[in-house]
C-alpha cells in the first residue's frame, strides 16, 4: 500500500486484474506504485489490466509515465490495459499528453451519480 494518502487493492475476475488505485499519483508515490502493481501483473500473467483510477485526487506527469509503463508492460506479456472510471484529474492529464487516443478509457459509472 502506498502512502500520501493513497491506496491500492486489487480484484481478480477469470483472465482480468482490476487495480483500484486512490489518492495521489505524483513523483513520489509513482514508484511505489510502479513497483507494487508490477509485481502483481508479473505473478498473474493477466489477459487484461483495468486500472480503475476514480478515486485519484492528484496525477502529475508521473502518474502518466505510470499508466504508460503498465500499458507496456502488459502489452509484452500479450495482454491489453485499460482505465476504468478515470477522475477528472486523470482525465484532464490524459487529453493534456494526448493519451486519451491511446489507452482505452472506459467508463461504467454515470455523472452526477
């Protein structure tokens, strides 16, 4: 579990892994991050990764570098990366780099709910 207010849990659904993902993504709890979820995706060899991130307060560009190293790291195990239910924060840091035309974004919950 990383610190600064954040916290990472994990479901596990047939050939899919679902990392929750809360709190704050900057420079110093990315590597935590970095370091936990890979270890995770290492030891499960899932077909698919969500990482749902509508608990995310604060991302900075390292949170971008974060999802895009988990993008590539799944992708050389043959598998696919998605988000799921980004906050505003991620998403105003997706469409700023332009990533929201790379990385599937998908959305389940509705606004204003």
């Amino acid at each position: 579990m990383f610190k600064k207010g954040g916290q990472i849990s994990y479901e596990e659904k047939e050939d899919t892994l679902v990392v929750h993902i809360g709190g704050e993504i900057d420079h110093h709890s990315a590597v935590e991050v970095r370091t936990e979820v890979d270890a995770r995706i290492i030891a499960t060899s899932p077909a698919r990764v969500l990482l749902e991130l509508s608990r995310v307060d604060f991302m900075d560009s390292s949170g971008l570098g974060l999802i895009m190293g988990r993008f590539a790291l799944i992708k050389k195990y043959g598998g696919t990366l998605a988000l799921l239910d980004p906050s505003p924060a991620v998403m105003k840091m997706m469409k700023l780099a332009g990533m929201d035309r790379m990385v599937t974004i998908l959305k389940t919950k509705v606004k204003g709910i």
